[in-house]
C-alpha cells in the first residue's frame, strides 16, 4: 500500500512541476492534492522517493522536482494514454483536410503538432524504400513533347517533361497503349523496383513505339530515384525559448542538434515502431542516445508504415497529453496519406 501511495505523491509532483515549474513542497501537496495522509507521512514518502532517485532538492531546503528516472516511473505507470476529444480530432482532420500535395502535409502536420503541443515538432518525410507506385499518368503538351506524371502511394507526385523525338498530338493510341502498359508493371511496385520492372516495357509495344518506350522507362527511373535521400522538417523552435530556464546551459546546443537532419533522422529511426501500433515511445533526458538532447524529452511514433513523427521540448512537460496528441495526429496522417 505504501508503495502505491509514494507513486501518487510522485504523480502529484511531476503534475505541478509541470503545471508551475516551481519545486514542490510537502504543504503544496497536501493543499493541491486529496492524499488523505498526514503531512508527516508525505515528508517521509518523498524521502523515499529522494533516497530512491526519483525526486531532488535543487536548491537546499527547496522542495523537490521530478529526476529523468521519476518522469519515467511516471510515464511507465501511466494506465493508458487519454484520448483525444472528439472536437479534438476534428480541429486536427479539418486543418490537414486542406493539403494539396506531401510537401504542404508534412508542413501542416508540424505547425499544427507544435502549436498543439507547444513543443518542437519533427516529422520524418515518407521513406521512399516502402513507398509505392500508385499511377502513372502521360501527357502529351505540344510537338515532341511529353509529360509524365509519376503519383506514389504516400502522397509524393513527381513530374517529368521529356522530348519523345516524336509528334503525339495526333496519336492518342500510341499513348493510351503505353500509359496501360507502364501502369500495368509498375502499379503497386516499391520504387526503387520501379526501373527493374519497367525493362522490357519496350517489348510490350509495336517495334516502331518501342524507342518513344523506352525513353519513357528511362524518365520514370529517374522520377524514382530522385530525392532518394530521407528528409524531415520541423516546426515550432521558438517553443524552446520560451521554456529557456528548463534549459539553463544547454539551449544553444539543443537548437544546434535540431539543425542536424541526420542526427533526427536517426533519432526518429531509433525511436519508430515498426508497424502501426497504439505504441507511442518516450525518451527522457539521459536516455535520449545523442549527446545535446539529454535535457530533452522525445514523444514519437510511426505513422502507418511511412515514417516517424513527434515532438522534442523540455523533460518538463505534460506526457499524457502530449502523447495523446502526437498519437492522434499521426494517425490521421496515416489514414490520409493511405487514402
């Protein structure tokens, strides 16, 4: 029983520091809290909880705040993660409704984590290995010319206009045939098994079509192979400086690791599920592996099988709650993005 009662004084300390960003004292929680125990009795639980690692004095004769290892008891005993309101999830679904393309996605979906959250908010672009072809569209636009429109499965759209050697405006058929062809491969297929599998499109076309083909192939490999390389964005830095007292020596080393995109790529890559889950991963202070985030805490998840998003903010911040959002906004991501 005891037991159970210094998890509630540890609860009740992580809220208001929280909330007040003042160390808490034994009367604030007895005022503040419904513990139903004496005053003697919280000065000898949080005792414990300081012999324990839970909780520290930061200043002599202060009240205490919650250590990296009571925001994790915390975390860990958590029964479940609250769920957002329905008037929630409609502010989240009418704001990313509006996006045109992947580029304007991702951008909503970090300004609206960051402005939920009041933390940093990183996402992962759509890992091109698991993205696929999902529509192949070709276009002829005047004289020799042709436009080829390759659409992938997470929202990606690339376009290419290429000179063909050839008038198409008048032959509708020979670009119906090869646009069912290309589709015909290539739908459903990984991009980076995009060029293997569009290699004998040319044997699939009459002889006299099989260059104008072949020129196509060579115009969708190269739409799928490029921008290969993993990207993130982020929004919300500014957050950080207005919490700069949780980060009284290290906010300038914070703000530099947040500029390095291959330190959050693999950040989010350490920290991904690797399926859809309920799953949301926390990382407090010191277990975050690079160096300037260990006064930081990480929130991050999947969404769908795409990529990793989440926030980055002080180990002072409301878990539940972040956790919520950051779950929530990526599955409305994933059900978008998969649609």
């Amino acid at each position: 029983m005891s037991d159970d009662r210094r998890l509630e004084v540890l609860r009740a300390i992580v809220q208001d520091y929280v909330r007040t960003s003042e160390p808490v004292g034994s009367r604030s929680l007895l005022e503040r809290h419904q513990l139903g125990v004496s005053a003697a009795t919280v000065r000898n639980d949080m005792a414990v909880l300081e012999e324990e690692g839970l909780i520290t004095a930061p200043h002599t004769s202060a009240g205490r705040v919650p250590t990296d290892a009571g925001y994790r008891m915390f975390v860990d005993r958590l029964q479940q993660i609250k769920p957002m309101t329905r008037a929630e999830r409609a502010a989240i679904a009418r704001f990313l409704d509006g996006a045109v393309d992947l580029d304007d996605v991702v951008s909503r979906t970090t300004r609206l984590l960051s402005s939920l959250t009041q933390q940093v908010a990183v996402m992962q672009y759509p890992r091109l290995s698991r993205s696929a072809v999902r529509h192949v569209e070709l276009v002829p636009v005047g004289g020799t010319r042709l436009m080829i429109v390759l659409i992938v499965d997470t929202g990606r759209v690339e376009q290419r206009v290429v000179d063909v050697g050839r008038d198409l405006t008048g032959d509708p058929d020979v670009v119906a045939q090869l646009r069912g062809v290309v589709n015909e491969l290539s739908v459903g297929q990984r991009l980076n098994e995009v060029g293997a599998r569009l290699a004998d499109a040319d044997e699939r076309v009459a002889p006299a079509d099989a260059e104008l083909a072949r020129t196509v192939v060579d115009a969708l490999t190269l739409a799928a192979q490029e921008r290969a390389e993993e990207r993130v964005a982020l929004a919300g830095t500014a957050n950080l400086a207005r919490v700069g007292s949780d980060f009284p020596t290290s906010l300038s080393q914070v703000l530099e690791a947040l500029e390095e995109h291959v330190v959050l790529l693999r950040l989010m890559g350490s920290m991904a599920t690797v399926d859809r889950t309920e799953a949301v991963a926390v990382a407090i202070g010191a277990e975050n592996p690079y160096e300037p985030l260990r006064t930081t805490s990480v929130i991050a998840t999947t969404y769908g099988t795409a990529g990793g998003l989440g926030v980055v903010g002080p180990t002072r911040m409301d878990y539940p709650q972040t956790m919520a959002t950051v779950r929530a906004v990526a599955h409305y991501v994933a059900d978008m993005l998969d649609g």
